[in-house]
C-alpha cells in the first residue's frame, strides 16, 4: 500500500466504502459504453444512467460535505471570501490539469473532433452544446458530466457557504424538492 494511499484512509471523516460506490458506478459506465445495448447486462438496466447519477450523488454529498466543514471554520473567523479561495482553488487543482491536457491533446491529434464545439468545451459549457444539437453523438460526449459538475460547483458553494446555519436544513429541502 502506498504512502499517498495510508495517508488518505488516516484522514478523519474519510469513508473507503464510497471510494467502492465509485468503483461500482465507473462499472456501470463502462458496461454501458463498452456492450451493446442488446446485450444482456444493458437490456434489463439503464446502467450509464445509473452510474453517472450515482457519481453526481456521491460528489454532491463530498463538496457539500467539504462545504458545510468551511462553514463551521466560517463561525471560527474564516473570511467568506478565503473559503472560497480555498474550496475553488482545490476544485480547480483537481480538474482543470487534466480536462484541459485532454483537450489540448484532442486539438493536436485530432483537431476536427473538438474545433467545432472547442469553446463550449474550454467554458465547460459540453452539456448545453449537446442539448442544442440534439444528442452526443461524439467522441467528446463524456465532457457533459464533467460540465454539469463544473456548473454545480458555480452555485452550491454559494447556497452552503451563504445561507444562515438556521435556514440550511430547509434549502436542503427545497433543493431536494426540485431536483425530484
């Protein structure tokens, strides 16, 4: 077992089960990419939907968990706008090397893949570009989710970190409420 690997299971609040809800949903997604959708294991279930929900379930549970520890360091004398240093710059650390080495590597290696809808890409805007033309019918397709993690990441800090301890349960609700 690595060093980075202890360190990681050491950390107070960290759960390993969810590392294999992670796993159990990148399965579904690659079953769902890989078989057609005749075969068995795609016929009965709608894995891929299942899979990135269950990616979108378990990062919204981290960050807002994340969220409401910066919140509770807020009441400590935090400043707003360190926490949101902080949680972007972390966010930013974490997704943005490797998202925009891939799309660097796409506009060198296969140009005519991405230079079409490259902006909406770099603005992580992927999800709007399939809407408006009417499915994902690329080779950039999985760029959608990442997209809408992005945008998640645009308002929730702002409704965890913004809105008063006393009023969080019933946004919480509410939120619950309209993505239902």
């Amino acid at each position: 077992m690595s060093t980075a690997t202890i360190n990681k299971i050491n950390q107070p609040g960290y759960i390993p089960q969810l590392d294999s809800l992670r796993a159990v949903a990148v399965f579904l997604v690659i079953i769902s990419h890989w078989l057609a959708d005749s075969h068995i294991l795609n016929r009965y279930m709608p894995n891929g939907i299942l899979g990135v929900t269950l990616f979108f379930v378990l990062s919204g549970y981290l960050i807002t968990g994340i969220l409401l520890k910066s919140k509770e360091m807020l009441a400590k004398g935090l400043s707003l706008s360190k926490a949101f240093s902080i949680f972007y710059i972390r966010r930013s650390l974490r997704i943005f090397p490797v998202y925009y080495l891939l799309i660097i590597l796409l506009l060198l290696i296969h140009p005519q893949t991405i230079k079409p809808s490259l902006y909406w890409h770099v603005l992580y805007a992927s999800n709007f570009y399939f809407y408006m033309h009417n499915g994902f019918a690329t080779q950039l397709s999985h760029l959608w989710s990442l997209a809408v993690e992005e945008q998640f990441y645009l308002i929730w800090p702002a409704v965890i970190l913004l809105t008063g301890k006393l009023k969080l349960p019933f946004v919480f609700i509410v939120c619950v409420c309209i993505a239902i």
